[in-house]
C-alpha cells in the first residue's frame, strides 16, 4: 500500500512539475509577428526598442488593429500580459498620424500648422 501511494503521489508531482512552463518557454506570451507589421511610426518603435520592448504580447498582436482602426473593443487577458500597451501604442500611433496628417493638409492649405499636444489621460 506505501509503495503504491508512494508511487501515485511521484507520478502527481511529476506532471504538476512538467506541466509549469519553463522560464525559457516563452512561446505562450509573445506573437509571432514584430511591432514593425503594425506600421508603427519610426519615432514610436526607437522608443520600444529603448525600453527593450521587441516583440509584441499576444494580446497586443490581436488588438492592435482593432483600435488602431478605431474600433471599440474589450481587451482582457491575464495580469502581466501587456494590456495596457496593447491600449496605449495604437491609441498614440493613431494620434501620432492624426496629428501628422493634419500637418500634411494645412501645409497644403498653406494653413497655419497645429502642433499643440494632445493628451491621454488613463485612470
């Protein structure tokens, strides 16, 4: 009877263990795509790459055309997954174009430029 409970409680730490992921494993976390197939701004992925930021979460890969297409959307996943980067890096793309191509039509216009910041405030 010991050896045979012995045995079942080895085999149930053996799965428990093998069934955490390494920390090597990272597969489970970051998308196969790279914050450049999003078209992000030059300016937008030097700052990514100062903070060591190289690759997209999963959850930031799957949002980030939704809203930076202007879509309302719900994103939710685990804590620590990247969901506020996955908010904020289309939100600031999509105000850093706004701003660029407005820039663009009242050069054209021969308009005066507005370049006064635009702010983002979450709570």
């Amino acid at each position: 009877q010991t050896n045979k409970l012995s045995n079942h409680l080895t085999t149930q730490l053996f799965n428990t263990i093998s069934s955490i992921p390494s920390t090597n494993q990272t597969s489970h976390f970051y998308s196969q795509k790279s914050f450049n197939d999003f078209n992000i701004s030059s300016k937008i992925n030097q700052v990514l790459l100062g903070l060591n930021i190289n690759k997209p979460s999963k959850i930031q890969s799957l949002s980030y055309n939704h809203i930076v297409n202007g879509k309302s959307c719900i994103v939710a996943d685990q804590t620590g997954s990247g969901k506020t980067l996955a908010y904020l890096l289309p939100t600031i793309q999509r105000m850093y174009d706004n701003k660029f191509n407005k820039a663009i039509i009242n050069s054209q216009l021969n308009s005066k430029i507005d370049l006064s910041p635009a702010i983002v405030i979450i709570a």
